[in-house]
C-alpha cells in the first residue's frame, strides 16, 4: 500500500481544498438580493363568535 501521494495528486488535492475553502468564504460573504419588508404586526383575532360580512351574507340568503 502506497501512504505517500505522488507529485501531481498532491498539488491537485491542495488546489482544490484551496478552491473549495475560497468557494465557501466567497458564498457565505454574498449579499442578499433584496431585504424582505417588515411586516405590520397582525392584529390577533379575538375567540368566540362574531358576526363578519359572509356570516350576514349567509342569513340573509338563509331567510324564509
């Protein structure tokens, strides 16, 4: 079994760890491509019964 790499696999394997460790600093630094809006915080719906527009729509479409 051979434990020494040659010549040329030697300077493949550091050039692409090289390559690979520039890749992943350059990937990790890249802006964003648009900032999202913050969003207005949502008003909460309260539990229980209310009476909305489609509840009125249906009662009145529901009379005799």
């Amino acid at each position: 079994m051979q434990w020494e790499l040659s010549g040329n696999r030697r300077m493949f394997l550091k050039g692409a760890a090289i390559i690979g460790g520039l890749a992943l600093l350059l990937g990790r630094n890249r802006p964003a491509a648009a900032e999202p809006e913050p969003s207005l915080p949502q008003k909460q719906p309260s539990k229980g019964y209310h009476v909305t527009e489609h509840v009125k729509k249906y009662y009145e479409t529901a009379r005799p």
